[in-house]
C-alpha cells in the first residue's frame, strides 16, 4: 500500500492472496489499477474474482489442477480407497471447496474417500510430534493403507512421514502421495527429510531445466546461497524460487516492450503457461522423475513425448508405460494393495435353503469339520476375486432365512457381503448395491407340454400302438390264406403260394385283380374289405396328426391360468412369490410354495399345479434337469434384473467385482461355467431317465381297442367259413382220404423194418471187428505172461459176445 501511493511500482509480486490485496484496495485506490501477480496456489474460479481487482493476476497454479493430478495418479494404480491428509492453514480454511474438487476428481476415476485426517497449523500446537503421533495410531487401526497428503507445509510433510515410519505405515503395502508444495521443496531439503520419505510418490510443476535462463538464475542462487548459508547441505533453488524469478523476468520484460513502461495485463497474460507437473519418486538421496502429467494430455513419458502429443493435439499412446517401475515404501516394486485386511475377514452371507443347489450347495465334512461351499455362483464369485487387484479375505457364513432377508442382513451392515441366486430387483436395490449381473434374468413360466411328435425315419410306425400292427398282421395273413384255401381249387389265378402273397399285398389297396369266384369267399372278403377301409381311413388321420402337429404347452399365457384359477407353483423362499402376487394378479390362495427343484415334477403328475414360475438360469437347470417329463417354457418371459451379488450401500468391492464379472462375460469364462453346469445335470439326466420316457407317451397312436369289435366280426365270418369248407372237404373225399391213409401207414410200416434191419446189420459187424481185435492182442503177448492172465481171454470174448447180443435183441 505504502509503495502504490507513492506511485513507485509497476507491478506487485508475491504471494499473495486474492482476499489479501482485495482488502488492501479498500484503502488504497491505486492498487486497482497496478497489476498485482500472485505466487500463491488458489481455487477461485475467475468469474469469481473481485471486481476491484481487474489486474490480479495469478502466476501460482490453480489448486484444483493439484486435485486432478492427484486423482489421476490415484486412478493410474486402481485404488478404490484413499484417506486424504491436509493442514487446516488460512488458505485451505478459506476455500473448503477444494476437497469437494478431490471428491469429485477420484471419483471421476473409481475412487473415493474413506478416512479424512485435518490437522491444525503447527504454529498453533504446543507438541504437534506426539498429537500427529496419536491421529497416525487411529490410522492404523483401519484398512485402508493409501495416503493423500493433499495440502501441507513441509514441516508437517516431514513429520507425517517420520511418525509413520516409526509406527509401522510407511511399510510394504503402503502408498504416500505428497502434493506440489512439498515435493517442489525436495531440491532444497537436507538428507533428514529424503530419507523419511522414502517410495513416497508426488508431483511438482515442471519448468524447462535446460532452458538458458533457468541455468544462469541457478548458477547465481548457489553461488550466492552457498556464502550465506555455509552449514546447509542443499544450495539449490526450490520450484518456487525459479518460479518467483521467472514471473519477475517476465514482468521486466513485458515492461521494456510496453510503451513509456506501462505494463498491460494482456501482455504480462501471454506468458504464463498452461501448468504441467512433473510425477517423481522419492528414492535414495533424491527423487526420480517418472513422467509428466497435463489436464489435457494425461500421462506422458518423457517432456518430448507430451510436447509431440501438444503440436498434435492428442493423447500420447505411451502411457500405459509410464509407471513401469515406481519404488514404494518397504522397497516394495509391486503396485501396493492400498489396504490391510490381515485382521478383518469379510463376513459373506450364502443362502443355505436355495431351491437350487446348482447355483449354491453347501456340505458339511464331519471328520474335517468344515463346511464346503459349491455351485455355479460360488465359483462365479470366486473367479471374480481372483481378477481383483488384491487379496480379498473372506469367510462363506450361511444364511437360512429368505433371500429378502439375507439382504437386510447387508443392509443392516451385519453381513459385509451375500453371495448366491440373488436376483436384482428394485425394491431390493433401495437398500443395497448389487454387482453387475452375471447371469441374464427373466420371469418364466413352466407347464407340461403336448406330446412331442418324432419326425425320424420310422415316424408312419407311430401312428399305431405295437399290438395293433402286430394284430393287423395276423388278421391279414389269416383271412388270406382262408380265401386262398377256399378258392385254390376252381380260380386258377390263386393256386399257387406267391398268387396268395401277392393277393395279400394288392387287397390292402383294393388294387387285386384276380376274381372271387366262390360265395363263400366273398362272405369272408366282404368284412374284411370294411375293416381294411375303416383302419387305412384312421391310420391316415393318425400319421396326419403326427406330421403337422408341434410341441405345444397345455397353457398358452398366464391369462388362462387367472380364468381357471390355477393353482401354480414357486420357490416361496424367493421374491417371486410378491411378484406374482403385486405384479401379475395372482390370487395368494392359488400359490404354492416349493422349496426343493424336485418337488415340482410330483406336483405336476398329481395335478397340483398346472404350471410353475422360475426365473431364467433356474428354469434352464429345471429343464434339462427334467427333459423326460415332459415340460415346456410357454407364454411370456417378464424381463428383470439378472443375477447379482449384494453389497452394502456406497461399497467400493462392489465396483471392483462388477469390473471383474464384466471381464469374465467378455472373455466367455462366465458362459463356459454355466454349460459346465448344464452339461453336468443333462447327463444326469439321461442316465437317470429310459428311452420310453425320453420319447414320451404318444397319444395320438391308435391301440388296438378301438378294432376289436371289427376283428372280431372278420374272424368270425373267417373261422365258420373255414369250418365249412374243411367239412366239405372231408366229406367229398371220404374214400381218397381213406385210400390215403392205409398206404401212409404202410409206407411208414416199411420204414419201421427198413430201419431195425439196418441196425441189426451194424452190431453184427461191431461184434466181428472186437472179437478179431482182442484174438490179436493175445497171440502177441510174451510167452512168460501167467497162465492166469491166457485163461482170461475165453471169458473176456463171452463177456462181449453176451454184450452184443443184448444190445442186438
């Protein structure tokens, strides 16, 4: 004020606020019209500025951009959770809008605040190590291990970082991220503060190191700095002080340019740059810079990369390398997990009375004494977690109560988490955040179906049942043979066996041409020809039906089951019941309730339902658990919300586990789970079901019932007339047949003697050929063997003559 009104300043230089040289224009008139550029980084909006102040220019970044940095270098390592550390100084104070800036920032990235930790300026603290100390203990009692120290003087920086390596954060696991004010003052730090920082991560405003004026004004300062300040072990200058000396700089040029050395905003304006901070990692004795960072332009690898991506005006392509190798606290080179759950273990709530064990089956092993948990939905979640960034500890806790009130449990916070057949659906979604589904959803409905009707290559056979084909058979071959018998003998065209065949064959077809001379034939051939029609008439209505009908449901829409008052069945444990009830109209007295898969078959067969509601996945699994019974999807599919897992309210895991199910559906390992599912209960299935029951009962087939009557009819008029005709027979060749008779038996006489003389002449050869044997045998031994054994011979031949004899009479 004092300078402004003795009219000896062009320009004023400083950090100062906005606040500051607004009150300072209240008692000085001239300050208005003097450009005034600020060091100082601010987050008042432009259009919210002064407008006493028209020549206030700010030179210091804007804060907001600091919050975009941090936020991006957040997001580069996928951190969901942050706790946010910051110092309550005058300019924090005055503008509380810069941690809505960090909110809204992280969570433009997936990530948001978890822990905030404030600490007052350390000029008003009598201890400020031992109450740091003590806000840093509360710290470690919770999860998360990721720390934004957003705003701070170094001293505090300094001292955060200290504490925190002596009470065990600054360890593997941990990540620190210092803000522009503290990592722009590391170049002029002693060794003290570089060695507690250590893996720390943070940002500073870049400036053009090489540039020619940057190394004169750096060469002055050290020079100059070094016989000041002989003790301090750091002689170079600070960004700030590089800063401070190029606003200047500018300030003296614009005014060498300017006519009669005015100075005009516009011209000082055009100097300042579009900010870009350069990301570092504080490692060894200093800090490595990793990568360049702009509103703009993102990430960047190198100056010359981000300057090229400038002149294009595009994003560089080479950011996904720009953190290759970060150097974190504990020497850890891997990205750090941002959270500790070695002392907590989510407590997951798992449906214990499903009505499908398919999606979740729990086993309980005695001689281990542990409970298994399986299923589809088991190991969807568990593929899940294995694509998370991070360790996630958790133990499965069964839940027997209703799925409505597993979710209670979440939302009441005594559950952290339900896993299982959870359908997503907006009552629900009042009260917890659910994941994006892993399995598409819909209301189906379930009822027996018409007979299938087989389109194979023996499809005509199907029109009868096996007894009437088999009857038809007999009955044809039978009536056949008596007209052919009747008439063999005055029709020369049916005397012979293929005239009969063939005549069995063109009769079918009213197609024979050989005459039906005799009366009695005719009477035989008159029925049959009735049946014949009546049974090709049926058969053709029969094969008709078969070949043009479909597979069709006994209830074609739920408006048909509302008219009969149908009774209908659910799984009670889950919100269909309430869908049907408040949605579809269902009167409560026609539900019944289920609460096992193979109960609904039982039910169908006694016509206790007359059809059944699932929701999709669970009516695939019904389907091909049961494809011998019979059963069909009909009517329309009432769309809902999937499958999904349950999380509480603003969970973060429940982002991260719909990340990870969307990548398993894109890369088909969700899908090759279900048809491992479907696989493994459709061959259950054909083990457990027949042929017979797989085929289904055909109802359309016509059995032999109906024809019984008519058959009777033809094989009556058949069997008399065959009677009468064999009758004739006999007694037209009375004497023939007689005649007959005795030269049978006497050629049969014959044959008798013929045969006894035969066998007469063979044992009398076998008797011959042993005696001349044994007669041999003898006159060969040795003249020493006993007179005993030469006795014996005589006595051995009548043996065997006696034996022969016998066997001869």
């Amino acid at each position: 004020m004092d300078l402004s009104q003795r009219n000896q300043v062009h320009a004023i230089i400083g950090t100062i606020t906005h606040n500051e040289a607004t009150l300072a224009s209240e008692f000085s008139d001239t300050i208005k019209n003097i450009p005034i550029m600020s060091l100082t980084s601010f987050a008042a909006k432009p259009e919210l500025l002064s407008p006493r102040l028209p020549h206030f220019i700010k030179v210091g970044d804007d804060i907001n951009l600091h919050m975009q940095c941090i936020a991006a270098i957040v997001g580069e390592f996928r951190w969901k959770k942050v706790t946010v550390i910051y110092e309550l100084n005058n300019d924090l104070a005055s503008d509380p809008g810069i941690l809505l800036s960090l909110s809204y920032s992280l969570r433009l990235v997936g990530s948001e605040i978890d822990n905030h930790l404030a600490f007052p300026s350390l000029a008003t603290l009598s201890d400020p190590k031992s109450m740091i100390e003590k806000e840093l203990n509360s710290l470690k009692k919770k999860s998360n291990r990721v720390f934004l120290i957003v705003h701070s003087s170094l001293e505090l920086a300094n001292i955060l970082c200290e504490k925190a390596k002596e009470i065990g954060l600054m360890e593997k696991g941990s990540a620190w991220i210092i803000p522009n004010e503290v990592a722009g003052l590391l170049d002029s730090v002693n060794s003290s503060v570089i060695f507690n920082m250590q893996g720390v991560v943070g940002f500073k405003t870049h400036f053009m190191e090489m540039n020619e004026t940057f190394r004169k004004f750096k060469f002055k300062f050290q020079r100059k700095f070094a016989l000041e300040y002989p003790e301090e072990d750091s002689i170079n200058p600070s960004i700030f002080a590089f800063q401070a000396y190029d606003a200047t700089k500018a300030i003296v040029e614009t005014a060498k340019k300017s006519s009669q050395g005015k100075l005009r905003l516009e011209e000082i304006s055009e100097t300042i740059l579009s900010p870009t901070f350069n990301i570092i990692n504080v490692i060894g004795k200093s800090y490595r810079e990793m990568a360049f960072w702009s509103p703009s332009l993102g990430f960047s690898k190198n100056i010359a990369g981000y300057n090229k991506a400038m002149e294009i005006n595009t994003n560089n392509d080479d950011s996904n390398e720009v953190f290759k190798t970060v150097y974190w606290p504990g020497e850890l080179l891997s990205v750090p997990k941002g959270h500790n759950n070695e002392e907590r273990f989510l407590r997951i709530g798992i449906p214990s009375n499903g009505a499908f064990s398919q999606f979740v089956n729990m086993e309980y092993d005695q001689s281990k004494n542990e409970t298994f948990f399986s299923g589809f939905s088991i190991n969807v979640f568990e593929a899940a977690v294995k694509r998370l960034p991070y360790d996630l500890n958790y133990n499965f806790s069964p839940f027997g109560g209703s799925y409505d009130e597993m979710v209670d449990q979440v939302y009441n916070k005594t559950l952290d988490a339900a896993v299982g057949d959870t359908s997503i659906v907006a009552y629900r979604y009042h009260l917890v955040d659910f994941s994006q589904p892993y399995v598409e959803s819909g209301l189906h409905m379930v009822v027996t179906e018409q007979p299938e009707k087989s389109k194979e290559t023996w499809m005509f056979l199907h029109a009868f049942k096996k007894e009437m084909w088999l009857m038809m058979i007999a009955m044809h071959i039978f009536l056949g043979f008596v007209i052919w018998l009747i008439e063999r003998e005055v029709n020369e065209d049916l005397k012979g066996l293929g005239s009969m065949l063939w005549f069995l064959v063109t009769v079918l077809f009213y197609a024979h041409r050989e005459p039906i001379r005799r009366p009695l034939a005719r009477v035989v051939l008159t029925p049959w020809f009735f049946a014949i029609f009546i049974v090709t008439n049926s058969f053709t209505a029969s094969l008709t039906s078969i070949t043009i009908s479909q597979v069709k449901p006994s209830v074609l829409n739920i408006e048909t089951l509302k008219e009969r008052n149908s009774p209908i069945g659910c799984d009670g444990n889950s919100f269909i019941v309430k869908y049907l009830t408040e949605v579809l109209r269902f009167k409560h007295e026609n539900i019944r309730n289920f609460s096992s898969i193979n109960d609904y078959p039982a039910a169908f067969e006694n016509k206790e339902i007359e059809a059944a509601f699932f929701v999709a996945p669970h009516a695939k699994v019904f389907l091909a658990k049961y494809a011998c019974k019979g059963l069909i999807k009909a009517g329309n599919t009432f769309r809902l919300g999937g499958f999904g897992f349950v999380f509480p309210k603003g969970s973060s895991l429940a982002a991260d586990i719909s990340e990870a199910v969307l990548n398993m559906i894109e890369s088909g390992e969700t899908e090759e789970l279900e048809k491992d599912m479907l696989n493994e209960i459709e061959n259950e299935s054909k083990a457990n079901c027949s042929s017979l029951e797989r085929k289904g009962k055909n109802n359309s087939s016509i059995g032999l019932s109906p024809f019984l009557g008519l058959f009777s009819i033809c094989s009556t008029f058949a069997i008399l007339a065959l009677s009468y005709h064999v009758i004739c027979l006999l007694v037209k060749n009375v004497e023939t047949l007689k005649n007959y008779t005795i030269l049978t038996l006497k050629q049969l006489w014959r044959i008798w003697r013929w045969t006894t003389n035969f066998f007469s002449r063979c044992c009398s050869k076998l008797q011959s050929r042993i005696v001349t044997r044994v007669r041999s045998c003898t006159e060969t031994r040795n003249a020493e063997e006993n007179v005993t054994n030469s006795q014996q011979i005589p006595v051995v031949i009548e043996l065997v003559d006696s034996v022969l004899a016998a066997h001869a009479s």
